[in-house]
C-alpha cells in the first residue's frame, strides 16, 4: 500500500518500504534499495561538468592563495629569516596570546554554529534534496560528500588562519617557526571539524537551533569579554585565574595550550589538552555518520532554498533579502515570562499610540533583539569614552565607531518597521496614511536608546546625558531611512562600461546614503569644537535639526513606496 505520510516530507516506496535514512531507523529495505544504482548513475550524468567546476573553482582558488595570502605569507616568511619584525611587541603578544587563542577559538566556533542556522554543513542542491531524497536511495551515503565537503573547507580555512598565526607569533620571537607551525595546524586539525559536527548538529535538531537563536546575545557577550579581557592582558592586566579557567573550558582552551606551550609560556598539562582534544574530535567524527543521515528532509529543502535566495540577494545587492533568507528557516518558541506578559497587553484607546504599542510587544515578543540592542550599545558607549579621552584624530575615529555601533542598536530596535516596509499591505489595517505610520515608527526604538543610553551615561558620566539625548533621534532615523528606502534601480546594476562597471559600487552606495548621512552627520556635529558656553545647547538643537531632516526624507520615501 502507497503511503505518503512522513514527518519529514520524505515519500515512501511503492511497496510500502520507508525511504528514509535517519540515525538507522526506517532503512530502505534490500530488495528496494536503488542507492548504487542511483548514485552510478548520477556519476555518470555529472562527470564531465563536474570535472569542468572543480578544475574552474581550483584555478580561482590558488589565483586568489597565490595573489593575496600567498604574498602575505611568502613576505612574512622571507622576513623572519633574517630577523624579527614584531621583536618589540613579543612582551604583548606573551601576555595576549592565552586569552586571544581562546577568543580566536570560541569565534570560530561561533561562526560555524551560526552558519549552520540557514546553510549549514550539509546543504546539496535544491534537486538534489526535491527529488534525490525522495527515492528509496540510503540518505547516509547521498548527504556524506557534502558534509565531507564543508568539513574540508573549514578546515583548509582554519589551517590557513593558524599558519598566519604561527607566523606572527614567531615574528614576535617567541618561538621557532616550525614548532609554532606544528601546534598550531594541529588545533585547527581538531578544531575546525568538531565545530563542523556541531554545525551538523544544530541543522539536525529544531530544538538546538532555536537554543543557538536565543543565545546569540549571550554568546556575543561572552566573545567581547573575553575580547576585553585580551585588550587588558596586552596592556599588563592580567587575570591568570581567570585564564586557567578558559583554558580547561573546553575544546577551545584545549587548542591554545600546545600553541601557548610552543610559543614558550606557561602550559605544563598541554599534553593532556591535546589528547582530550583529539578523543573528542575522534568521538564527534565518529558521530557524524549518524548525525547527518539523520537530517529531516525539511531542514535540507529550507537550507537549500535559503542558500539560493542569499546568493540571489547578494547578486542584487539586497542585503535585505539575504539577511531575511538567512534568518527565514530558524523557529524559535517564544517561552519567556517576558513575552507571555506582552502577548497579554491591550492595544490603546488612542488610535495614535497603536503604532507604539504594535513595536513594543513585537520587541518584548522577541527580547534577542533588545538584548543585541543593548550590547551594541554598551559597545557605543565604550567607543563614546574613547573618544572624549583621546585626541586628535583619534576623537573622530573613535566617535565614529560609536555613531556606527549606535546606528547598529538603533536597527535591531527598528524590525517592525522593516517588515511594513518590505509589505505595503501590512498597513492595511489603519485608516491612516502609510507615511505617516512610517514616522510613527521611530518614537518606541528612541524613547529605548534615549532611556537605556541616559542610565548607562548616568552611571559612567553623567555630563553625557544630554550627548546621548541628542544621539537618538538622529540614529533612529538613519535606521527608518534604511529602512523605508526604495529598491535599487535596473540602470544602476547594469550601469555598463560608461561609469567603467560600478554598478554594484553605486547599488551599495544607493542602499548605504541613509546611514551614511546618519552616522556621518552625527559624527561632526559630536566633535565640531564648540564654545563652552553654547556646547550642550548647541550640539542638541543641532542633532536634532538634523533628526527632522531626516524624518521629511523618510517621509518622502515612504510616499515613493506607495506611489512611485
């Protein structure tokens, strides 16, 4: 009896045998088993081109090895040959590199983790998945190559990265090159395929996902401690407790104390880090086989929908659309008190607090995005401090950095503005005019940063107060002109060789003008020398000139939108 009932989109064979391969439950059956067959066959139809791609993609390759990382590291080597160029900075690098191997280690943790929430380590063609998946083929020996293939590119990147790093720090002259080297390459060896295990992991499992999800700030928060934690170790502030605790967390310290050996400090046990290393990347390697035959059909078909919609968004420069197609394929639970106290709130009598209250439950619905917010704010905060104690130069840089970090704070707060931007409809429910919604939009995320900014600068500097009331309004309107700005048009994509190829130059830029202006605008008014007299009176009334401003753009574009 024909049946077409799996949970994961996979049919069953015509004599009623399932076709799925998951974690060895429900193998297809012997005598239904086409998976040699299949696979013969499709070595058969695919050799040629595949032959072409390889040797096409190999050449790109090592012209790219060759022409970038090839010089750097052939120039890099040729120096430490007759001396060592870094030999002022060995007593930083010394008292860095516990701590920085850690952070270096734990972010690429973090990236393949992350990477795997939308691609992942197994992603094969939309084909591949729609129909492959779909006969009574085996999906253990189908999807096996392809994580093979991820494997092997992280770890090809992971070596590149740790023979650059053995170089550096040999150029500081802590160590020879060739035991540098070895330590080294053998951590990213472990490394990069343990965390490519996990990134299988997370694509398999719903559940792993939206924990990564709901962790992101989390984790994120935990990378710039450690990042701070370097900072002060470089500068003669260390925490060595603090530094035997990371390097025993996991298999990141594992991986930093053969190098940290090898490089001449203090790893007395690193034998024993790399053999517990070893056995537990043995042991993931072990799983895998399991892990990936086990992948929901599901996963496949939405990684390898968004996979083509990314590419397709960066071909387009539409980062809109690629962050969306990224983001698309994660289902996160809404668990928290937080958010079941949100889902519970009234909507205003006033029809002209609904716009408000709309943001605000759809923030508290999803609190990752005030927490990123908050983070990039505390980071806009650090570089403001920067900033007014440097001089020179350096007051520009630093403030900046902090119009850009605030700009960033000010779009994870602006989401429910994006999505009424990217569908006009969605606004059909109110009688008032879409650009005037537009403008509405921006008083929640301001009255956070305001708020959120004013106590952070009422606990470190309080005479920032009035900086960080002139700030909001212009990065929250840099965020709605993001925002609400119109797609790129066909004459600037294909600008042809009279602009000499800039079109993807001038679509960046089209999509960049709203922030640009924001950030840079913000930028000068914040360092301009003032009198001292007229300096905080001045400075706010001229943020917020500007704010307007850029509100009437943003009304005008959102007019566009509608009528274009």
């Amino acid at each position: 009896m024909t049946r077409t009932a799996s949970e994961d989109g996979v049919r069953d064979s015509p004599g009623g045998t399932s076709a799925r391969d998951g974690a060895g439950v429900g193998a297809v059956r012997d005598e239904v088993d086409r998976t040699p067959a299949t696979r013969a066959w499709l070595r058969a139809r695919r050799g040629a081109g595949r032959v072409r791609r390889f040797a096409y993609i190999a050449y790109v390759l090592v012209v790219l090895l060759l022409g970038w990382y090839g010089l750097f590291a052939i120039g890099l080597s040729r120096e430490l040959g007759h001396d060592r160029p870094l030999e002022r900075y060995a007593d930083a690098v010394a008292r860095l590199l516990p701590t920085g191997l850690v952070l270096a280690a734990l972010t690429g943790f973090f990236v393949t983790l992350r990477d795997a929430l939308w691609r992942g380590p197994v992603t094969p063609p939309r084909a591949d998945v729609d129909w492959l998946l779909a006969l009574p083929v085996r999906r253990g020996p189908v999807l096996l190559p392809w994580f093979a293939l991820s494997a092997g590119i992280w770890t090809v990147g992971a070596l590149l990265i740790a023979f650059v790093g053995a170089l550096l720090v040999a150029a500081a002259g802590l160590g020879g090159v060739g035991v540098l080297t070895l330590a080294c390459l053998a951590a990213a060896l472990c490394l990069a395929p343990l965390a490519v295990v996990g990134a299988a992991v997370v694509e398999r499992s719903p559940e792993a996902a939206g924990r990564l999800h709901r962790g992101t700030p989390l984790l994120l928060l935990v990378l710039l401690l450690v990042a701070v934690q370097t900072v002060a170790a470089a500068r003669g502030h260390r925490l060595r407790a603090l530094e035997t605790v990371e390097l025993w967390s996991g298999p990141w310290g594992w991986a930093a104390q053969p190098v940290l050996a090898a490089s001449g400090g203090s790893a007395p046990l690193w034998p024993l880090a790399l053999a517990l290393l070893v056995a537990v990347t043995g042991g993931a390697l072990a799983y895998a086989g399991r892990v990936v035959a086990g992948t929901p059909a599901a996963a496949l078909r939405a990684r390898a929908r968004a996979s083509g919609e990314v590419l397709a968004g960066l071909l387009a420069v539409d980062l809109r659309a690629a962050r969306l197609a990224m983001t698309g394929g994660v289902e996160v639970r809404r668990r928290g008190r937080v958010a079941r106290w949100a889902a519970r709130l009234s909507p205003p009598r006033s029809p002209a607090l609904l716009v408000a209250w709309r943001d605000l439950v759809a923030l508290l619905m999803a609190p990752r995005r005030p927490g990123l917010a908050l983070l990039m704010g505390v980071l806009s905060g650090a570089a403001a401090a920067i900033a007014a104690a440097a001089e020179g130069q350096g007051v520009f840089m630093a403030a900046a950095v902090a119009a850009l970090l605030g700009h960033a704070a000010a779009s994870y707060l602006l989401e429910p503005a994006r999505l009424d931007a990217d569908d006009v409809g969605r606004t059909a429910w109110s009688p008032r005019p879409y650009e005037r919604l537009a403008l509405e939009h921006a008083a929640v995320p301001t009255a956070v940063l305001a708020l959120g900014g004013s106590l952070l600068a009422a606990v470190v500097r309080p005479e920032a107060i009035a900086l960080v009331l002139a700030a909001a309004p212009v990065l929250v309107a840099a965020g709605l002109l993001s925002a609400y700005r119109s797609p790129v048009p066909a004459w600037i994509l294909f600008s042809g060789p009279l602009l000499a190829d800039t079109g993807p130059f001038l679509a960046v830029f089209w999509y960049a003008i709203g922030p640009l202006v924001g950030v840079s605008g913000l930028t000068l008014l914040l360092t301009v020398p003032l009198p001292a007299a007229a300096d905080p009176f001045a400075r706010v009334a001229a943020c917020w000139t500007l704010a307007a401003l850029m509100l009437m753009w943003v009304r005008r574009r959102a007019l566009r939108r509608i009528r274009p």
